[in-house]
C-alpha cells in the first residue's frame, strides 16, 4: 500500500465519520419535534408515556435503571437503546415480567448491544450472580446527579523453598508478594486466578438525553504497598458525554463523545468473561462513537456503531522508560484507529445477536526520530521510522437464553505490518507494540497475522429447574462455566511462524446458604504448540461470603495449586531459563459495588 493509498483511506474513515455524526446533529431537532407531535388531549397533554417512563404493555426497555438503582452489567454498546417507543397504556395493566428499577438482580438484562458499554467495571466477574454493578445513564428528565463505583482489594502470597541455600538464621520456606507464578494478568498466561485490587469510581451529571461521566481508578492501592507505583494511579481515568437522540418512529440514534476506550468480544454475559483479553479488542483514545437502531420488526432490531479515535500525544523525546511513565516508548507515534460495526438483534425471552466488527489502526508520524539506529533494539531502524497500519476484522455471536443460560462465540482475524512502535487498537494479542515482541517475534519486522476464537457458555441450574418461575438469585443455585480459547500466528520469524495457543476453563459455584457458598475453577494453559513443556494448569478452591443472597458486597476465600511443564514461564519472560515459580498461592479479597 503506497502513501497515497493510506491518506486516501484516512480521508475516506474521515468522511465516513463526519456523515455518521452530522446525521445525528442533523436529525436531533427533527426527531425532537416529531415527538413532541404526539396527539395532545384537551389539557394540552398526551396520553402516550414519557420516553422513558413505565408502561404496562410497552416493549420491554434496557438495562438503563433509575439513577439510585444500579443494576446487573449491561454490555449494551451505548444507551441508545433505553428510548423505547411511546406506546399508550392498557386499561388493564398486564402481569408480566418486568421491572422498573430492576435493581441487583443477577442475570436481568433485557437487551444485547454490539459492545461493551463503557460504564462497565473492567473487572472480571464470579459465576453464580456475583456481579458488580455499573453507571448506566440516568432515565430521569431532569438534570441530577449520580455516583457509583466498585472497590476490590485483595491480600495474597505465594510460597515456595527458597531459591538459594537458607543460612542458620534463615527459613527454608520464601512467601512472596506479588505472587511469583505464571499468572499474568491480561496476557495468555493469565488465568485471573490471581485476584488484585481495583477502585473505580464514576461520577455522572445529565438527564435522559445528555449525560456526562468522570471516573477515577487504580489497581494498586498506595497505602497497602511497600512503594508507590505512580502508573497504577488512574487519578483522571475518563472523561466523556453521552448524547441520546429522542427517538422517532424506529430509529434511535446516541453519541458518545471524549476520552473513554469502546470494548468488543466480551465473552463473558456481565464483562470480560473467563479471561482478562477481549476476543475482539478495545480501543483507547478521545474521539467519538456513533451509535444507531433500526427496529425492523417488533422483534428484531438493526445495529450499527461507528468511531474514530486517536491517543492525546506521542511520549516526548527523553522520556524515562519506566514504571512512572508506564513503560511509554519515546519512539511510539501518535496513532488513529476508525472502526465501523454492524449488528442484527433478535429480541424475545431468548435473545439472539450476530455482529460484524473492522477496525484500521495507523500511524503517519514525523516526529521522534534520530539520526542513527539504536543498536540496544532488535527489528527496528530508529532512524527510518516506518509507518505503521493494522487491520482487524471479526465477528461474534451471543445467546441470551433465559432458561438456558448465556452463550457467546466470537473471532477475529489481524494482519499487521511495521507494528513495532504501534499503539491504539488493543488486540487480543494487545497493541502491535506487544503483538511484535510476544507474538509475531523480533525477526518479523512488525509484520504477522493473528487469528483468535473464544467461546463461553454459563448456565444457572437454580433457573433451569425452577422454569417457569423467574428466579432472581434469591435462593439455593448451582451455577457452571465453560471458556475456550485458541489462538494462531503467522511470521516472518521462524520461532514464532505457525505457533497455535490454547487455554480452556470451568468454574462451578454452589451457593446453598444466604451468606456463604462454594466454588472451584480448573485452568489449563498451553503457551506454545511448538513447546508442549511451556503447557500448565491450576486448580483453585473458593470459599465466598456475602450478607445476603443479592447483596452488594462479597469476601473470597481461595487457595491455588499450579502444576508445572519444565518450560513453563510467565508471558514475555525466557521459557528457556524457566523461572523458579511458585506453585501454591493462598489469598483473601473483597469486593463491594454501588
């Protein structure tokens, strides 16, 4: 592809872009005044409902609750679908089920949209109900104001005999903190067997048709360590607004504009899933999303979403390559990704949904260069800095299926090229910064492909068998999962050319009392087909306590057993050399939402 190829498909994701946009401005006022054209009664008032308020028979609307009642995790893309169409109430209100404001209440959830709404914690979740809330947008029509979050700490060690020979006044016995185990958190070795800490907390001011959001976070509380971790502090985390058009007819239309990422390939029913990557992947940055709705029919809805984002700026010259900058790269350049997504949602008490999802990263930089090749780095001419571009497309299926628990299947195809110092679109395998050096290998010159496919499936036998009673979790329930992950590299590089990945788990949580339950999770992990010694699994029991069937708060208790290849190591580390890893953990976290 020449340079004149690539500013050409710039122009053309630009102008995509600014139509999408324009059209919701454009169409704003219009749709505003076909609403306000319902027909009046003599006080001048119509007998149809607010956008957003309760009707007996009216469609069932989405996971948006009122403003103090946060509820189970949508991962809806954007509230466009909480305006439902004004429909007059019946004389009669019909029994049915629906309620408003749903609350906690594990596994409601009324609707499915292509994404993950980004006022979902990015934490994963427990099977079994255990779920943290979230910032859905207020439906109410006056101006208010809203606080929500989640906060999650966790103490946890890991032992092994000690790495040296233990002198007279010394332990045979070493305990370790952070865990020193294979276990990586968001890369294939992870297995979310480890559990952290996280605060996340998101203030949001607006109404039913413009709301603004400010969230802060961390994952590394600075008072409970032994040093500070500046990276970890998220003090100013996003900051964005979301704008609802009033609907018309079957068309609704949202717009969510400012620095907060969008996530694709959730596969888990409330956020990420079993594992910490998303099949698809996210994007960071400021930019915007668009977001429009078709119904067809009553019963089934058409979707379509749009973005463009880039990061704020590039690491200046200089800069210290070190925890305190988060490892930034002073040859990363300023980086754009436009994506476009396409859905179809059949609705009903089990809901269906297919989506088509591309996106194209790219670089044009002329900055950060110097006059000479950095002998230090492996692949890449710091002197011809080249740009880079990634490509991405994929696709993903889900299955809410009321009795019959939730399904997910999605997959994604990646080709790169110069990706080294590539950022913006996180894949599966991460940015093209990450994808060079752990998957496509530091003689591939940034150029590879990546395949993935992950399914999910979890199913609830307390709503199994009391069908077709509702069950909302307030009672005795046995709740499993299933997760596959399988991943494929092509490269220049030999080492890594044709290496396929695989990682499969199950969890089981029995919950028989109202404040106490029981769980187990089974992980196993192959890094590399090339290397079965690399391959691992876990075995993790779990003891959880709550203060009542549906509360907000939840402590775990959990010990872990790793068994080990004899190249087994963390992601990015030598497998070769084979870390002395722990192989036994024990650990006690807690978690609270609101």
């Amino acid at each position: 592809m020449t340079r004149f190829e690539v500013r050409g498909g710039v122009k053309r994701c630009l102008q995509i872009s600014a139509l999408l946009v324009g059209t919701c401005v454009a169409l704003a006022p219009r749709l505003s005044r076909a609403e306000e054209a319902a027909a009046p009664k003599e006080d001048g008032k119509s007998d149809a409902p607010a956008v957003n308020e309760k009707s007996a028979d009216a469609a069932p609307k989405t996971d948006a609750p009122k403003a103090d009642a946060p509820k189970a995790n949508d991962a809806s893309a954007a509230p466009v679908a909480d305006t439902a169409a004004p429909v007059p109430a019946p004389e009669t209100p019909a029994a049915k089920d629906d309620l408003d404001p749903a609350g906690y209440i594990p596994g409601y959830r009324k609707t499915l949209g292509i994404g993950v709404a980004p006022w979902v914690p990015k934490v994963g979740s427990v099977p079994g109900g255990f779920t943290p809330a979230f910032a859905a947008p207020s439906p109410l029509d006056d101006w208010n104001f809203n606080f929500t979050g989640y906060i999650s700490a966790a103490l946890r060690t890991s032992w092994s005999e000690r790495k040296t020979t233990p002198g007279a006044d010394q332990s045979s016995i070493a305990f370790h903190s952070v865990p020193l185990t294979a276990d990586q958190y968001g890369t294939f070795t992870g297995t979310n067997t480890v559990p952290g800490s996280w605060a996340d907390m998101t203030l949001q001011y607006g109404n039913k048709y413009v709301t603004g959001y400010v969230s802060m976070a961390t994952y590394d509380p600075s008072r409970a360590a032994s040093y500070i971790n500046p990276g970890s502090q998220y003090f100013i985390n996003n900051v964005y607004m979301t704008i609802r058009v009033p609907p018309m007819d079957r068309v609704r239309m949202a717009l969510t504009v400012g620095a907060v990422p969008n996530y694709y390939g959730a596969l888990g029913q409330y956020g990420v899933g079993a594992y910490a990557p998303y099949i698809i992947g996210w994007v960071p940055g400021v930019g915007e999303t668009a977001n429009l709705e078709y119904d067809l029919t009553s019963s089934t809805v058409l979707q379509f979403e749009q973005g463009i984002r880039g990061v704020l700026s590039s690491p200046p010259q200089g800069i210290p390559n070190n925890n305190s900058t988060g490892y930034a790269n002073q040859y990363w350049p300023a980086s754009w990704v436009h994506h476009e997504h396409v859905g179809i949602l059949h609705k009903g008490d089990v809901q269906i949904q297919a989506g088509l999802h591309y996106f194209y990263n790219w670089s044009q930089d002329d900055r950060n260069v110097q006059p000479f090749d950095d002998t230090n780095t492996k692949g890449v001419d710091e002197a011809h800095l080249k740009d880079g571009r990634m490509t991405e497309v994929a696709a993903d299926f889900r299955m809410l299926g009321g009795r019959y628990g939730y399904y997910t299947l999605a997959a994604a195809y990646v080709k790169g090229e110069n990706v080294q110092y590539l950022t913006g679109l996180n894949t599966y395998g991460g940015t093209g910064v990450r994808l060079f050096a752990d998957w496509w290998g530091p003689n591939s010159g940034g150029n590879g492909t990546l395949f993935v496919v992950g399914t999910e499936y979890t199913l609830s036998l307390g709503t199994l068998l009391r069908y077709p009673a509702p069950f909302w979790g307030e009672g005795p329930d046995l709740v499993g999962m299933v997760s596959f992950h399988h991943a494929q590299t092509t490269s220049p590089d030999p080492t890594f050319d044709n290496r396929s990945r695989n990682k499969v788990a199950t969890e089981w949580t029995y919950r028989f009392l109202s404040w106490f339950g029981l769980g187990a999770r089974f992980d196993a992990v192959e890094p590399d087909s090339k290397d079965p010694e690399q391959s691992f699994t876990v075995i993790t029991p779990k003891l959880y306590f709550k203060s009542n069937w549906t509360s907000h708060e939840l402590v775990t208790l959990q010990y872990a057993r790793w068994f080990y290849g004899a190249h087994t190591a963390a992601q990015g580390t030598d497998p070769v050399a084979h870390q002395n890893l722990d192989n036994q953990m024990v650990a006690v976290s807690f978690g609270m939402w609101w």
